[in-house]
C-alpha cells in the first residue's frame, strides 16, 4: 500500500513565488517602503518616516544587486 499524498507545501503556486523569490522580495520591500512613508505622512511621526526611507534605500540596493546578477547570468 503505496500510496503517495500531494504535499500542501509543494503547490504550484508556492513554488513559482519560490523561483522568484528575488524578485518577490524586491517587490515586497517597495510595498512595505510605500506603506510606511504614507503612514508617516498621516501620522505625522518620524519613526516610520525612518523606517520607510530604510526600506526604500534597501528597496534601491536589492534592485540594484538583482539588475546586476540578470546582467552576468546573461553573459
């Protein structure tokens, strides 16, 4: 009695995010970088300001490194 389960880890949609997870994560910095800097405007509080121009300057430095690995996969 052989019988295998499909794993609810390994579903399709999981493991595309997994291939682009560079990507994902670039993406999801920005989200939160905006998100941030838009709550430090409604709130007025400088905290999240920081935080949000943290985020964004990491947003820059990993978009950065993902254009530069693209660029030496490709040749």
């Amino acid at each position: 009695m052989n019988v295998q389960k499909e794993s609810i880890l390994a579903t399709p949609w999981r493991l595309e995010v997994l291939r682009r997870l560079d990507v994902v994560l670039i993406v999801f910095e920005l989200v939160l970088s905006a998100a941030f800097l838009f709550l430090s405007i409604l709130t007025g509080n400088p905290y999240f300001r920081g935080v949000g121009i943290g985020l964004a300057i990491a947003w820059v430095t990993s978009t950065v490194a993902y254009l530069f690995k693209r660029k030496l996969a490709k040749s």
